[in-house]
C-alpha cells in the first residue's frame, strides 16, 4: 500500500521520515515497486523505478542521477493513459536517486495525474 506524506523529503529515506524544510504544496505518495518513467535528458536516456509521486514531481531511483538543475523529458504510465512532462532535477542522492520538479504539465497529463493521485491518497 503506498504511504502518504507532507513533508520536504528529497531522498528515499527522507520521504518516510519528514525534513526540515518545511511543508511541500502537494501530498507526495511512496509507490510500490511496480511503477517505472522513462527519463531524458544531458546524455541519459533511460527506464527506471518511481520511489515517490506528487502533482509537483516525482523521486526516481537511479544509481547515477546527473546533476540538479539537469532538464529532463518525462514518460509514465498512469490508468488512463501516458503523462508525459518536463521536469527539473532539483536534489539528487549518489546511488539512489533524484528529486525532479516538474517544469510543464499540460491539462490532459495533469487531469491522469490528478486522478491517480486521488485513487492513492484514499
């Protein structure tokens, strides 16, 4: 079952126990390891794991992340349909992964987003 939080985390251990820094605009949901995004951008161009999602952003687990401030192209599957989006790498963790902004989100990608995060934040 996906667990809920608040808080400003920016990595995976973070997101369960709350930071610092304040409060995020969005609930943020741990996923299940059954959801992947595809990512691009700077020279990567690969699938990985989701760890948490927001209406905000999204943490995905990969071992190299690049550098925060990297623009990256976003693709996953949500019930419904694809969202595909633009993001911003805003934190990373050596080895485990990255904390992404999004920069765009249109309408119809924002409407499957939306749903999905009601279904999960039931």
């Amino acid at each position: 079952m996906p667990s809920k939080t608040n808080d400003s985390p920016s990595t995976p251990s973070e997101m369960a126990e709350g930071s610092s820094s304040g409060k995020r605009r969005y609930p943020r949901i741990a996923l299940p390891k059954g959801m992947w995004v595809a990512w691009y951008g700077g020279a990567e161009h690969q699938i990985s794991r989701v760890g948490t999602l927001s209406m905000g952003g999204i943490f995905i687990c990969a071992p190299t992340p690049p550098l925060p401030g990297t623009k990256l192209k976003l693709a996953f599957e949500v019930p419904g349909g694809e969202v595909q989006t633009e993001g911003i790498v805003r934190n990373i963790e050596a080895g485990k992964g990255m904390g992404i902004q999004f920069a765009r989100l249109n309408a119809k990608d924002r409407v499957l987003l939306q749903r999905l995060m009601n279904r999960l934040l039931r």
